[in-house]
C-alpha cells in the first residue's frame, strides 16, 4: 500500500470513539446512536451530507431514503442542496475506494471513529474524484470532523493533507495494465470491474463505470390518465426545466421529457403535478421498456410481475391510454411484498390508475395466486442486480457480493418459467432487467427458449429503425449522458 510521507495523524487527536460500525461494537452499543453532527463552520451543504452519510452508516439505510429525509426536507438553498445530494451519493459509491486511501494516510484504520471517518471521507471524495481546491477541502474536511469531534482536528489536518498529496499518484498503479488501480480510478470493487469488462468488454466497462460517477439525468413521464403533455410541458418550461423530448434507441418514447436539472422539480407548480398524480419522475429507458411491452395491438388483459412500488403500472397504463384512448381492463398485479402491493393500490388511486386486482404472493408460484387464467400480455419485472442504475441507487456498489449474480439470475429463470404458464395464445411474454450481466439478461431467456416450457415461444426481435437493423433484444447500454441501461425480451406464445 502506497503511503505519503509527511505529518503523521496523533492518536490523541482521533476524537471519540462512539458509533462506531456495528461490527466493531458489542451488543448494547450498537443500539446506540450518536447525536446528529454538528455543523460548525463547514458549510450547510456539507454539514447536511455529512448528517446524511452518518445515518446511512448507523442505520444501515439506503442513500436514496436518506436524501429525502434529510437534505430534501432541508431549507437551504436549491443549489445546495443539489450539491449536498451530489456529495452524499458520491461519497456512497466510492466508499471503498474513499477508505482504502484513508487508511493509507494514517498509521493504522483505528486511528479514528467512525464518525470521523465519515468526514474524512467526504473531504477526500471531493479532492480525489471532485477535483476540488486541495486548500478549501481540507479546510472544510477539518471543520467537518472538529463538528463530530472537536479534539480531532489536528489528525484531519494532517490525514487530509496527506490525500492532498497521494493523490499525485492515485490509483496507485497503472490503470491501463493493472485491473487494481483501474478499479480504484473509478472507484469500484476490482471484481466488479473485472466482471463488468468480460460482459461488456474494456469500451461498455468503461463507458458504464465513467457514467456512473457522473450525476444521472433526470426524466420525467407525462400520466396520460391525467394530463396531457402540452399543459404539463408548459409547466415545466415555466419553471426553467427546459423540457426535452427523449429518443431511445432510436424511437421516441412519448411523454417522456428529458429537464436541464433537477430544481425544477423543487418548484411548487411541479411538485403539485407531482403530488397530483400528473407527472411521475422516471428514467427514459425505464419508460421504453413499458411502451414495448404495452404493445402495439391493445390488449385485453395484462399480467405484471415483480409490480413493486407501481412505477411500472402507471408507465404501462399511461402508455396504454394515450395508445388506445383506454386503461387495459384487466390488469392485475403480483408482488412478494404486502407492504408494496398497499402502496402500489395507494399510488394508483393518487395517478389514476385501473387495477383490477394487486395480490401478494410468490411470483414463482402464480398458480396460487391466479389459478390458470391466462393473459395477452404478462411482463416478469425481474428482481436483479441493478448495476444499470448506478448513478440514482449509490448502495449496489459497494454491498453487491459477486454470488448475487447467480443468485438473482436463478430468480430471474424461476419467474420466467412460472410466468409462461400464464400467457394466452399468441400473447406476449416480457422479462426486463435493469443490469448488464450476460447471465441475468440473454442467459437467462436463452436457456428458458431451449427449456420444455420456453418451446412453444418465439423471439419477437427489436427493430432499431436508427441502424437500420432488428436485433433479439431490446439493450439500452448505460453511457455518459445517457439515460439508464435496461434489458428486454419479448416473446410470443406460438397459437
């Protein structure tokens, strides 16, 4: 491990050494939780990021539920509070790579709390990946870790200035022969990175880890059971969204709008249509795959698996009004979670939204659920690993274990084969995923069509009208500037 010569931290300046990680505490302490930091002379978006990061470590939370609970909910200013935001899913997804270098600039990783790990880490996250003034982040991370720890100032000043200088170095190694140092240079676990250049080759493993430490653009989606697109347009250009229309792969994803930033969801006229039902902030590859799976013919009834929060029931059924001037009738849908399925009937009645029935049970045992009723169409939502929504769920990265591939495929191949006893003749049979892995997409829908169960379904392949070419699947690789990477089969039970 590399280590920077020059001021060496004290370890009488390491600060308290209270909540701390769970692992490195007995039971009755790890039902302890330190009071929020305070802010002192740090700035308020850093403060806020620094309370958001502290809870998301003792609570073992999910960055995205920790923005809004903390730095969305806040007053300070919208800029700031984009940046706060920016900080805190920064810090999340380079975490390992964060504390790798921290714990190169000390004697020994138990030189400081935890809490004031946790403010060496935002300070070192925008010297390294942020490219910031090393002069103003290290005066903020001091200011940061003397908020939690008053005494541990003199180790933040001398552990920050030694970021300062490794990061002349960093990623300590050559990235372009050695995987480590490439790895690091993103900041992702090495066997990710490796795994993503044999999926996707050394250009897609590039391209998708660049995007992901790049903030993710933001999409919304116009309800047509609510509103149309020119007065929700006319809103959003009037609160300097700037509103875009979205192509995907060459086809244009209708009432899907691409805004110049997030503030303009802060406004009050937005977040009205928001709170109204007349606008669902969604990603445009997220709205493709429900505009293919919807279809073309109109179906009569329509199956979803895998519903979760109902995000994907209001792109379907949106889609399906402006497309057929109705909601499809009979549309029922299946969820693991009671909890989601309360929420998926709450958001629907909010949005508008026709659901005939939402049940909860097991996806792989529809049987159960809708006994041998067969549907036109039926769209398996697969559980996977994300890793083609990076950028928005910051936690995959670090927590993602290489197994979870396997495991999630299995899943994956399991809801598929319950799923196909369910579609009508001649219906359509969807599996979307929002991951990259060969194993979890192609893999899995390959290895049902040589299946007994798969044998009496076709590929229905994906035109891309812009290359000019039909391909198997529809495939959206997550690249710079871009919207999200999806992954959809579309099959048709033979009549």
């Amino acid at each position: 491990g590399f280590r920077p010569e020059g001021d060496r931290p004290r370890r009488d300046d390491r600060g308290p050494r209270s909540g701390g990680d769970r692992e490195r505490r007995g039971p009755r302490d790890a039902d302890r939780r330190q009071a929020p930091p305070r802010r002192g002379r740090a700035t308020e978006a850093r403060g806020l990021a620094l309370e958001a990061i502290h809870q998301l470590r003792e609570r073992h939370a999910f960055a995205q539920d920790v923005i809004a609970s903390t730095i969305d909910t806040s007053k300070i200013a919208r800029e700031e509070r984009a940046f706060a935001t920016r900080l805190v899913l920064g810090v999340t997804s380079t975490r390992g790579t964060l504390d790798d270098v921290i714990d190169g600039c000390m004697d020994s990783p138990d030189d400081a709390s935890p809490a004031v790990r946790d403010a060496l880490a935002l300070s070192a996250y925008e010297i390294i990946f942020l490219q910031k003034s090393p002069h103003a982040a290290v005066d903020q991370g001091v200011e940061l870790v003397k908020s939690v720890a008053p005494r541990a100032g003199g180790l933040a000043n001398a552990v920050l200035r030694r970021v300062v200088r490794a990061k002349e170095s960093f990623p300590f190694g050559d990235p372009r022969t050695d995987l480590r140092a490439y790895a690091r240079l993103h900041g992702f676990p090495a066997w990710l990175a490796e795994r993503l250049i044999k999926d996707l080759g050394p250009q897609g493993a590039h391209d998708l880890m660049t995007a992901s430490n790049e903030p993710a653009p933001v999409y919304v989606a116009v309800n047509a059971a609510k509103a149309t697109d020119e007065e929700v347009v006319s809103i959003l250009a009037a609160a300097h969204g700037q509103p875009e229309p979205v192509e995907v792969a060459g086809r244009r994803v209708e009432g899907c709008y691409r805004l110049a930033s997030g503030l303009a969801l802060l406004d009050g006229r937005v977040r009205r249509m928001l709170s109204q039902g007349l606008l669902l902030v969604s990603d445009a590859t997220s709205q493709a795959v429900a505009s293919l799976v919807v279809g073309e013919e109109e179906p009569a009834s329509f199956l979803e698996i895998g519903a979760g929060r109902a995000t994907k029931t209001i792109l379907d059924q949106s889609c399906a009004q402006r497309r057929f001037g109705h909601q499809v009738s009979g549309y029922v849908t299946v969820d693991a979670h009671a909890f989601k399925t309360k929420l998926l009937r709450e958001r629907a009645a909010q949005f508008d939204i026709e659901v005939e029935d939402a049940l909860t049970g097991d996806g792989c045992d529809l049987g159960a659920l809708v006994g041998e009723r067969l549907f036109d169409r039926v769209f398996v939502d697969a559980p996977c690993t994300g890793l083609g929504t990076l950028r928005r769920h910051a936690d995959i990265r670090w927590r993602l274990r290489p197994d979870t591939i396997a495991e999630q495929a299995a899943l994956g191949a399991r809801l598929l084969d319950s799923a196909a006893a369910h579609v009508a003749p001649g219906g359509t049979l969807a599996y979307a995923t929002c991951t990259v892995t060969t194993e979890e997409n192609a893999a899995v829908v390959e290895a049902f069509l040589a299946s007994e169960q798969g044998a009496g379904f076709e590929i229905i392949p994906f035109a891309r009208p812009d290359l000019g070419v039909e391909l198997p699947f529809f495939s959206v690789a997550l690249e710079p500037g871009g919207p999200d990477a999806h992954f959809l089969a579309l099959l048709r039970r033979r009549s």
